[in-house]
C-alpha cells in the first residue's frame, strides 16, 4: 500500500498588499495618461502589481476616481457588515446637528435621542439583555461603535469664545485685508511667530488609576520652557523676529498659520522624541535637553506643512 504523499517543504506564502484608495487614483490616473495604447501587463509590471488587480480596478475605474473618501482608506464601501436598523442616517444627522452650533455630544446625548425618537427599537434592545447592568453597558458600548463608525471620535472639548462660523468669517475677512497690503510682498518677508510651552516631562492628558481609587495629583509640574517659533511663508524657518501685522482677536486657532496647522504636529513629535530621550535629573541637564528637542524637532518639521498652513490661515481665493 502506497503511503500518502507530504510536501516536506512549505511553498512561500505570497503576501497580501493593500492598496489606499488615494494610491489607487493616482496609479489610475496615471494610466489614463498613457492613452489607449499602454499594455495593462506591462503597466502592471513596471507598477509592480498583479495584473488581476489591475484589471479589477479598471473595472471600477469610475467610482474610484470620483470617491470623495479619504485617501488613506482602502476599500470603497467600507468594513463589516451592513446596519440592520433603519435610522442611522437620521441618528447621524442628529450629531451633526449638534456639532454644527459646537454643543457638547455625549453618548449621553445619543442615547437621549434614541429615547425620544426611537422608544420601540430601544426597549427590544434592553430587553434582549439578562439584565439591567448588561442593558446599560451594551447601549453604552453600542452608541460609541455607531459614532466610531460613522466618523466622530471622543476628544478633549476646547473652549471658545466664537463660534466655527464666526471664525471663518473672521478668516475671510482678515485675508481681504491682508493681501491687498502685503501680495507684493516676497513670501520671505511675510513672518508668522507664536510661542507655546514645553515641558521636559511633556505632561499626559490622562493618569492610570486603581479600580475604585482616587484619580487626584499633585500640581506639582516638570521644568518648563518657552519656545518662540517664527517661519517664513515661504516655508523656511526664521531666527530673526518681527511682527508685519496683528491677528484678529480671538481667532488664533484659524487666523495664526502656526496655530491652524503646525502647533499640534509639533507638540507630538515632542512628546514622541520624549520617549526616546535618556533621563537626566539636575535642572541644567532638563533645560538642555528640553531645547535639544525642541530643536530636532523644529528641524523634522516639513515644508510642506508650513506653507499649507499659511494657504489655510490667509486664503487667497476668498479675496
């Protein structure tokens, strides 16, 4: 009797690669510029892609290229199965409402509305449960997955004492003012500064807690520092400091270029460069170690970034 045959050598796995819809449209549009004529086996070869993958996203060629989702998703219509409920959209609308004139949305919030607008549904839900603890734990966990699924994400609340609306008007009005007065400028002589404090222990947000324990701390802070920074609209970093022109009050967070799009890139790769970096005790030792960082980190800060936030805070096309 012939023994069963065993392969004694596993064949390599061929990897699996995921394509970003954005890359998708690039690579599409690329082959669209090489007209008609192009072989799909040779763009897909020289593109390194599998000629099959090509081929399925020629297919769908239209709706990949009028997409609207981010680039840095992968699939067209998104993961998981589809929602068996029928007023997601409605539930949607809802938080944006409230987003829309900047009031605070809590699950909270949420779980309010389905009480108002959908009792039948949420008492099936409830009941569908062993108990009451299990009941309100589900519809909590139920309410965060729909908003993560739909686009919103829990975040610390900022104060301010304008509304989104007003900021944008104030945005549009600030640029007719400024260009008219500095479009002759050179780029290199239109200066942004703002400063910001830096901690050498770049404080978290959050602390871990005992079950059950207190949260409180002390008000004790790490060495802090103060660190100017100024660029150039023409995305080069400046040593020198001027003012050209005073920014509207209260509209720093769309009116200041460092503000609008560079602040917040910078405070985390401070707090990432922190991790890396060797302890030192003495307060010499953290006041240089704290301008060290800032330093490398000013540095690793693309141009690209400035200028982006410059076209963002002053926008031409509102002129």
């Amino acid at each position: 009797m012939l023994k069963p045959y065993r392969r004694t050598t596993l064949l390599p796995k061929r990897k699996q690669q995921q394509y970003c819809i954005g890359t998708i449209q690039t690579l599409l549009r690329k082959h669209s510029d090489l007209g008609p004529c192009c072989s799909d086996r040779q763009f897909a070869r020289h593109e390194h892609i599998p000629i099959g993958t090509l081929r399925g996203w020629l297919k769908r060629k239209d709706e990949y290229l009028e997409a609207v989702k981010r680039g840095s998703n992968t699939t067209l219509d998104g993961h998981g199965q589809l929602e068996t409920f029928s007023f997601g959209a409605d539930l949607v609308q809802f938080m944006d409402s409230v987003r829309d004139i900047e009031k605070f949305l809590t699950t909270a919030h949420v779980v309010t509305s389905l009480k108002t607008h959908q009792k039948p549904w949420l008492d099936a839900f409830l009941d569908g449960k062993p108990d009451q603890d299990r009941a309100y734990k589900g519809l909590l966990g139920w309410c965060q997955a729909f908003a993560h699924r739909h686009g919103f994400s829990q975040r610390v609340p900022c104060a301010s004492k304008k509304t989104q609306a007003e900021l944008q008007a104030t945005r549009a009005e600030y640029a007719k003012v400024f260009w008219p007065k500095y479009a002759a400028y050179d780029p290199a002589n239109i200066i942004n500064i703002d400063e910001t404090g830096v901690h050498y222990d770049m404080p978290p947000r959050c602390t871990w807690a005992r079950i059950g324990k207190s949260s409180k701390v002390d008000k004790q802070h790490s060495n802090r520092v103060t660190a100017v920074l100024a660029v150039r609209a023409d995305d080069c970093p400046e040593e020198l400091f001027s003012v050209v022109e005073e920014l509207p009050a209260n509209s720093t967070c769309t009116c200041q270029p460092l503000d609008v799009g560079v602040m917040g890139p910078f405070k985390a790769k401070c707090r990432t460069e922190w991790i890396h970096e060797t302890k030192v005790t003495s307060a010499a030792e953290k006041r240089l170690a704290m301008v060290q960082r800032i330093l490398k980190v000013w540095e690793a800060i693309p141009s690209a970034m400035i200028t982006r936030s410059f076209d963002k805070a002053f926008p031409r096309e509102e002129l």
